[in-house]
C-alpha cells in the first residue's frame, strides 16, 4: 500500500507529537484522510467539526488540488504524492 | 516568601508574569501556545504541584483544552476534552474558562464553553462530561448569543456547600444548581431584560461577570449589560448598586468584577462606556472601587493613561492574596496593569500583548 506524507501548518504539529510531517497507508486520497482522522484524533478535532464536515477555515490540498473542489476523492495514490493541510483565511 | 504569578490568556497566546512578593519587578515568560486563542490561563493550585490550563477557542481550528504540569514549557492538549453528543442543542465553539472544584474534591474540574454548556472531569481533566442539564435546560431555546457568542464564561463553586453553584451565561442569564450540577433553575429576578420578546421565557439576561461572598455565599455580586448588580439571596433576586458609578446609555457598562480575597465588602470594576463603545468612558481607564458593598463607588486613577480608548474583558481582572492585596487587569488594546496597594494607585506591567481575554493571578510559595 502506497505511503503518503502530510504536512502540517506549524500550529498543529502538537497534535502528532511535534511533527511538521507524518505519513499515512492508503489506497486513495479519501483512504489516506480518514486515516489521518482515525490515528490522530486531535488532528480530526482540529480539522473536522463533530459532525464529520471539514472545518469551514481548514484546506486539505492533494497535490495542488484542493480536496474541496474535487468532486471524487477516491482517487488512486502514489507515494510522490502529498496532502498539506493549510489554514484558509487569507489577507487582513 | 512566595511568587506571585499573572498568568494572562490572549488572542494569540498565553503569557506568564512572575514577581517576587513586592511586585515591583516582573519577568515575561511567553508566548505559551503561542497563535492559540487562549480564552482562560489558569493554575489549579490543590496539588503538590500546580497545573496550568488553558481553555481554547481557535478561529480555524476550533476549541481544546490543553494541560501544562511545568507551567506552560510544555503542553498536552486533552483527547478526550469537552465534547456534545448528537443530540446536544448546540455545538461546541469554544472553552471559554476552566475552574478547580473545590479544595476537597481532588480531580474535580469545570469547564465552562460556547456554544453554552457546562462540563466536568473527575480525573484531574482527562476526560470531561456534559452537565446536559443546563444546556438542555427549558429555556435553552431562547437563549442567544452575545457579541462574544453564546458562552458560559463564569463557573462560581459555593464553598461551604458542595451541591450549590452558579453559572453566568451570555445572553441567557444566572442559573443555579443545587443538586451538584444535575438540574439548574434561572435566577434573574430584578435584571434587566436584553430583549423584550424574551421576558416570558425567563432569558435574553446578559450577565457578564460573577462572583461570590465566600463568608456569606448567599450574597452575590454580578457586573451586567446595564449595570451592576447585588443578590443577598443565592440569585434569587437581583438589586443595583450603582451609586459612584458612571453611566452611559446603557445604564453602567462594563465586563470584570473582582473581589478583594479578604474583605469582601470590597470589589473592583472597569466600567466602559456601552455596548456599542466597549471603551473607557473619555477614553480615561478607570478602576472604580467599593468598600462598602456596593453602597458607594470611587474611582481610581493613579497611574493609569488618559488616551487610552480600550476596555477590559470580562475575565480580565484578578487579584492576588497578599496583605495588602494585588489587583491586576489587562485591557483590549493588549496593555497589563497591577496596583500593590489593593487598587489605589496603578503600574503599567511588561510587554505590549495582543487582546487580552484573562487575567488570574496566584501566590505560590517558593
């Protein structure tokens, strides 16, 4: 199974004990985000709302596709891949 | 010989503020959970050794609690922390402060958040439950926010008796529970209503800091939207004491009220100009003090600025337990100040911060 690494904005790296990066096993990109909510459960509390929805000011990009806008997730991973997870609010 | 420390929750992180006992000279340790909001910073101080916490409320990331055991060098945010079920009426935006049980209930603590609910661990904050009586109280569904949201900021313990404590939720009003936390009943008689339509419902009561008597737990004083405010019975009825105090168009504004640790016919407050303001009247920060109770206030303004068009926020005011008492507060505009002399005459402390959300300060003995 592919490996796919995850970059953290600096705030949440206490969330993973401390890392800037991790990596996941996963087939697909729906695969591997679950599997980041599933292993690190404050990384889900900070990225997920209770409910499951991904928080409003939270982008997951794959690659350079924002997750949001892409309408199937269940796309096929490699290990050159890489999610990053970003903090949307820009400007002033 | 003890140390005194400040320990000052912002926008973007927590400080920390030590002295020794004569509090003229300070040491700035910070930023703790720098970029987190911090809306609480506050020691529970029962055990052998204190432990920090820090109630969160982050704009992107949401809310946490996070536990330090060596004053905040390193920090463990809570796993298993407040959290609604799916059947909650609301949802959880942010821990708004973190209060100790009481010295003899070991493990014990509250955590007050928005949207408004109360929770409690009882294994020194590992894990945290719903109180669902209050957030499912009848008239939950009239409750609406204020400007800082649909929070329940103020946590008072009775201490002489274990079941009775109050909550302040903005905009709902004061409850109390005398069954330990299960069941809550209102208690806003004589307030002033924030919105007409909800008079009947017994909500829309902007109550915006409480505290309690602790040699006389049935008195209780309240800083509200449009005023300030005594009760000599347990909540059960509200009374103003205003008199000394400067009045806006909304009656006397304002956010912090804080009792001296000894005396407490003595009490402090900050009062601003209304709701729409949220600043020093003349933009001239003044600490008002009453020794009587209420029945009379008086300014105090040495050695606060002039110029100064900020305000303090509803946590944002402590006082210490040293003879004679320290009284410190931090203001909007992100500027900490303490008097040595229980609130006569005022020193600007280190530093220039971001807006400050809390002010508690603690002696702990070297």
């Amino acid at each position: 199974m592919p490996h796919i690494r995850v970059e953290l904005p600096s705030l949440l790296h206490q969330c993973v004990g401390g890392e800037p990066f991790i990596t996941v096993e996963a087939d697909t990109v729906s695969q591997a985000i679950n599997e980041l909510a599933k292993t690190y459960p404050l990384l889900r509390d900070s990225i997920f709302e209770s409910d499951g929805t991904q928080r409003r000011h939270v982008l997951i990009f794959y690659n350079e596709e924002n997750t949001r806008w892409l309408e199937d997730l269940d796309i096929p991973i490699t290990d050159k891949d890489r999610l990053t997870v970003v903090q949307s609010i820009a400007g002033g | 010989m003890g140390e005194v420390y400040v320990c000052v929750g912002t926008q973007k992180g927590g400080f920390l503020l030590r002295s020794d006992e004569g509090r003229k000279e300070w040491s700035v340790e910070g930023p703790l959970l720098g970029g987190w909001g911090i809306r609480d910073l506050s020691l529970d101080t029962r055990g052998a050794r204190p432990v920090m916490w820090a109630a969160v409320g982050h704009e992107v990331y949401g809310p946490s609690v996070q536990r330090s055991t060596d004053l905040g060098k390193t920090w463990d945010q809570i796993e298993h922390g407040p959290k609604y079920g799916a059947d909650a009426p609301g949802k959880l935006e942010s821990v708004w402060t973190i209060v100790p049980g009481r010295a003899e209930e070991a493990g014990v603590l509250y955590a007050g958040v928005a949207e408004a609910g109360l929770f409690v661990s009882r294994d020194g904050g590992d894990h945290w439950n719903e109180l669902k009586g209050l957030s499912g109280h009848p008239t939950r569904s009239a409750w609406t926010p204020g400007f800082g949201g649909l929070c329940c900021h103020t946590i008072v313990l009775d201490p002489e008796n274990s079941k009775r404590m109050w909550v302040a939720i903005s905009a709902a009003g004061v409850f109390r529970s005398d069954d330990g936390g299960e069941t809550w009943s209102d208690r806003n008689e004589g307030l002033q209503n924030l919105l007409e339509a909800q008079v009947e419902e017994d909500a829309g009561f902007c109550v915006h800091r409480m505290v309690v008597d602790p040699k006389n737990p049935d008195r209780l004083f309240q800083q509200f939207h449009f005023g300030v405010y005594k009760s000599e019975n347990a909540g059960d009825s509200w009374e103003r004491i205003e008199n000394g105090l400067p009045r806006g168009n909304e009656g006397c504004f304002g956010f912090p009220i804080v009792m001296h640790p000894r005396d407490p016919n003595t009490l402090f407050v900050i009062p601003q100009i209304s709701g729409e303001y949220r600043y020093a009247h003349d933009g001239d920060l003044a600490v008002f003090k009453t020794t009587d109770a209420g029945a009379n206030w008086s300014t105090r303004t040495d050695g606060l600025p002039g110029g100064a068009f900020q305000g303090a926020l509803r946590q944002a005011m402590s006082v210490d337990p040293l003879n004679p008492c320290g009284v410190y507060f931090g203001t909007t505009g992100g500027l900490l100040y303490a008097s040595r002399d229980e609130g006569e005459t005022w020193m600007e402390l280190p530093g220039r911060y971001p807006r400050v959300q809390s002010v508690n300060a603690y002696v702990l003995e070297g």
